[in-house]
C-alpha cells in the first residue's frame, strides 16, 4: 500500500510541475504534437484509401479470375506488342468453358459500353452500360432495392430488361416511387425496369464502374444493341468452388479447356491472360507501404526532436528542484519515489502531446477529400499514445535516474 500511495503522490508531484509551467510545458510538447500528427495523419489517410480501393476491387468479385485478352500490368516492361496479336476472348469461349468447367461454382460473360445516355421522355442520364449472363450476382454483389433479378429465361432470351442503378432511377423517373414495369430508352431501344439496384454512393475509386449510373442488361441483348456481332471482345470471369483453396487448379483447368478449344500445341505460347483482382490488391498493398514508410521517416525526425526537447526540459526541471529533491530525502523519500516524479513528467508531457496530435487528426477526418472518407481508426489512436509513451519513457529515464540517484545532503547544498 505504502508504495502505490507514494506512486499516486509521484503523479501528483508530476502533474502540479507541468501546470506550475504552463508556456513551458506547451512549447516542450509541440516537437511530440507535430510527429504524431505526421504518423497517425500518414496512417489514417493511408488506412481510408486502401479501404476505399479494397471497397472497389469487391465490386469486381473475390475468389475470381478473370480471362480476357490483355493483362492487368502492375509493373515491369508491357509487352503490348505481343498480347495485340493474341485474338479476342469472345462469346464463343465462355460458352465451351461454362459447358465444360468442373472446379467452377459460376462463369459468367460481361462486356461493356460507356458514353451512352438513358432517356425518359425529357430525363436523361449519362450512363454505364453492362451486359452479364445469369450468374453475374454470385460473383458480384448485385443488391436489389426494388424489383427483381434477372430470370434464366430473360437471359438465354436476350430480353429487353434491365437493371438500373439508384442514380438513373432517381433521374429518369424523379416522381415516380415504383419505377419497375416503366421503360426508358438508350440508343432509341426500349427497355423496361425489373429492378433498381440500392444507392451505394460514388466511390474514390469505382474500378468496375458506379452501380448507382450503371444499367445492367442481359449480355445477348447487349451484345445485339451495342456490340452489333456476338464475337466482339468479352471478359469471362470464373469463379472458383467455396470448398476449393486457392486458385491454381481453377487456372490450370482453365487454360487447359481454352488452350483446347483454339487449338494451341504444347509447344505453342498461351495467346490469353488470366488476371486475378488480388493481384490488384498486392499492387494498392504495396504503394501504401511505400507511403507508410515515408509517413513513419517524416513523423519520426519530429518525435526525435520533440524526445530531446523534452529530455533538455527534463534535465533543466531536475536542476531547478535540486534542493527539494534533497530535502524530500532527507525526509525518507525512496529513489523510485524521486524517480516517477520526473518520469511522469516526461510521460505527461509525451501523451499530452500525442493526444493533441490524434486530435487534429480526428479534427482533420471532418474535411471532405472529394468522395474520400476519412476515418480515425482505434488502432492509429493506440498506436499514437503508444509511441507518445514511448517517447516519454526514452526522454525521461535519463534525467529521472540522475535525480533518484543524488545524495541528499548535496542536494540541499546545491544553490
């Protein structure tokens, strides 16, 4: 009892010191304010973009990959030259794989066309135009506000049949609550609405294209609308069985079955590239990496400045109280009880700084950054008041031992 009630008064000592030197304690904490602010700032920012973009690359599926003719580059030397000469992935190919695949739960053929408008009598919209076979919702989230999904007989069919994003809803038909069974028309073709999907809001990074402006048809009919010839370019998107782990059998049973189907010898170049969004997702992982390591560089020359600053105001308050170190000795104080006031000092001032730094930074998350949302996650303010204990800590070990350790006569001797 006796040395956690002389801990309680070492905090109190440690506190009544800070507050007896108010300009002091500010000016000591600004180096440890502004290095935190950097760092947590840094991460914050950093945390909000990669969960907008991981946000994104969901749109697009998980456990999927994609067969298309030319590849996603994340670096390294493009070799357009090469993939230019490679046909296009058509129609015809997600047909011999959807019929053939075994290790598939889905294969669905998507294309699109942008620049388009959607009017309804004098509304119109600017919008996004996407063909899908039936399977499309198992390997994307499709989530239907009002109406219905596509039925396998409006899709084998080619029906004029859509889904509209909550945008072109909104736009096209501004008065009307219920929109399902009304038409609208793109290119002068009439489509009737079975179903709208729910508003989700434009995104920083909307790979795969707003759903909120996106019209999703049956890929027949948009193939016969808007690509004129069935063989035009498709993207085929596989995705993989949820008891299967990993991949790598779902891409060799893939280029197995195409390399079959044009008719490629072994000694024969594969002329396809199979893309995987998480590719995509290694690629945004390791720029912010990058970026989190210049935030750490920067925010860590400012805590080592503010760390000296506040071992030099540590040094000079032990100097001050020289003689009240001695006489608190002489009344029996122990060296740990010496030692926390001036360790807790250091400690306060560190925290006090870093909470100040967190602070901005929550003050800083109220900016709109475009559609950037910015978020202070609990895990950057435990790490903010981690690395301001720890400053405080390395700060304060030094000058706090040095008091602990005086002799107490030549304390009170000291002028």
């Amino acid at each position: 009892m006796k040395f956690f009630r002389q801990t309680f008064e070492s905090l109190r000592f440690a506190w009544q010191a800070l507050r007896s030197n108010l300009l002091r304690t500010t000016l000591s904490l600004l180096g440890v304010t502004v290095g935190i602010f950097a760092i947590i700032g840094v991460f914050t920012i950093v945390d909000s973009l990669e969960r907008s973009i991981r946000q994104s690359l969901a749109t697009i599926g998980t456990d999927v990959v994609y067969v298309q003719k030319w590849p996603w580059n994340f670096g390294g030397e493009f070799q357009w030259w090469k993939y230019f000469q490679w046909p296009e992935t058509s129609y015809s190919d997600y047909k011999f794989l959807a019929e053939r695949m075994e290790g598939a739960e889905a294969v669905v053929a998507m294309g699109f066309k942008g620049g388009l408008t959607a009017k309804n009598g004098n509304n119109s919209m600017d919008a996004l135009i996407q063909g899908m076979t039936y399977d499309f919702n198992k390997v994307s989230d499709v989530e239907i506000e009002k109406g219905r999904y596509f039925t396998p007989q409006e899709i084998d069919a080619g029906r004029s049949v859509a889904i509209i994003g909550a945008e072109i809803a909104e736009t096209l038909f501004p008065n009307d609550p219920e929109p399902i069974g009304k038409s609208f028309k793109i290119k002068g073709l009439n489509y009737s609405v079975i179903g709208v999907q729910k508003k989700k809001g434009k995104g920083l990074f909307d790979i795969a294209g707003n759903p909120d402006t996106k019209v999703l048809l049956p890929f027949l009919t948009f193939a016969k609308s808007f690509q004129n010839r069935i063989s035009s370019s498709v993207s085929i998107v596989v995705k993989g069985k949820p008891e299967d782990e990993g991949l790598v059998e779902l891409e060799a049973e893939i280029v197995g079955l195409l390399r079959t189907k044009r008719g490629l010898k072994p000694s024969q170049t594969t002329n396809f590239s199979i893309n995987r969004p998480e590719a995509a997702t290694k690629a945004v992982s390791s720029l912010f990496g990058v970026i989190t390591l210049v935030g750490w560089v920067i925010g860590s020359f400012s805590i080592l400045v503010g760390g000296f600053g506040i071992a030099n105001i540590m040094f000079v308050s032990v100097k001050e109280r020289t003689n009240l170190i001695g006489i608190q000795k002489s009344l029996g104080a122990k060296n740990y009880f010496i030692l926390f006031q001036f360790l807790f000092e250091a400690i306060f001032l560190s925290l006090i700084g870093g909470l100040v730094g967190i602070g901005l930074v929550y003050v800083m998350s109220f900016i709109q950054l475009g559609t950037l949302e910015i978020v202070l996650s609990p895990k950057n303010i435990f790490l903010g008041l981690s690395v301001s204990s720890i400053i405080g800590v390395l700060a304060g070990i030094v000058p706090a031992f040095g008091a602990a350790r005086m002799d107490p006569v030549e304390a009170i001797r000291a002028k």
